[in-house]
C-alpha cells in the first residue's frame, strides 16, 4: 500500500498565519477539478485500484456528485440533518459491477479526504479560520456516512443502501 501525505508548506509561499475569508465549502467548490485530478493521481499509485482498468470519466465520473454533496452538507445551518447520498449508493453499486472489492472502495474514500485536505492546505490562506475545524469535522462525517452508502451495496442484502438513500 502507498503511503499518502500530504504535500508540505500552503503551496503559494503564503505565510501560514495568513487570516483567511473564505469558506471552505466555497473553496471546494472552486478547487473541485484540481481536487479530482489529485485524487486520479493518488489512486493511480495505489496498486490495487490500478488493477481495475477504468479511464477517467469511469474511475472519476462519481465525484463531482459526491463532493457536491460534501459542499451541499458544509452549507446546512447548523443543527440540520444532513440528507443521505443517493450517489453514494450508485457509486457502491458501480463500483462492485466493476469488480471493485469492499476494501477498495475503502481505500477510494480515504484518498478522497486525502484530496479534499491537501486542497484546503494548498489554499489555507484563503480559509476562514474560525470555521475551519468546525468544518473538517463535517467533511470526514460526510465522507464517512458516504462510504456507509457505498459499503452496503456489497453486503448481503445490499438493496438496504437503497432503501436507505431513498429515505
């Protein structure tokens, strides 16, 4: 397994106390193709992704719509109940029609918090700081119940996810 980090420094020279005004949801927002080329780059040094043969609209085509949902559930007032991700769950059931395996879809999610913090590290000077761990905190819960969605459609009985997101 490849070790990912994090690329060091703010990647602009930047002082690192730089006081930023910048949500971060709007910061995703903006950085969401640099973000999914480097997630494609992450996941193509990991051995066992690059074995399923995909191009790139088929190995990112997902993400877009996930991360709109991580945008989307930055954005809810506080205190709100964040809506399950019905494109989680087709991105489960796609990536098993693929032959992806549960702990590959694991390994995908990973990665994806792996791109959406390098892209806030490369753009710290310009996040909001008040807000910034607040909203670090949601974006792993996001990306966690997402890989839930995406978890179930390969256990037994996998039609739950479903009925779940429809919910």
């Amino acid at each position: 397994m490849t070790k990912i980090t994090a690329s060091p420094g703010g990647g602009n020279g930047s002082p690192a106390n730089a006081t930023g005004t910048e949500c971060v949801a709007d910061i995703l927002e903006r950085e969401l193709a640099p973000t999914i080329r480097d997630w494609m780059g992450l996941v193509e040094k990991e051995p066992d992704l690059a074995r399923i043969r995909l191009n790139f609209q088929e190995r990112t085509g997902h993400l877009p719509k996930l991360l709109h949902d991580v945008i989307a559930r930055l954005r809810l007032a506080q205190g709100s109940k964040a809506p399950v991700s019905v494109a989680a769950s087709h991105h489960g059931e796609l990536r098993k029609e693929q032959g992806y395996t549960a702990a590959m879809v694991v390994d995908e999610s990973r990665i994806l918090q792996v791109s959406i913090f390098s892209t806030l590290h490369r753009n710290e000077h310009l996040v909001k700081f008040s807000t910034l761990l607040p909203d670090v905190v949601t974006i792993a819960d996001e990306v966690d119940a997402q890989l839930k969605q995406q978890i179930l459609c390969f256990l037994p009985g996998g039609r739950v996810g479903k009925k779940e997101a429809a919910n």
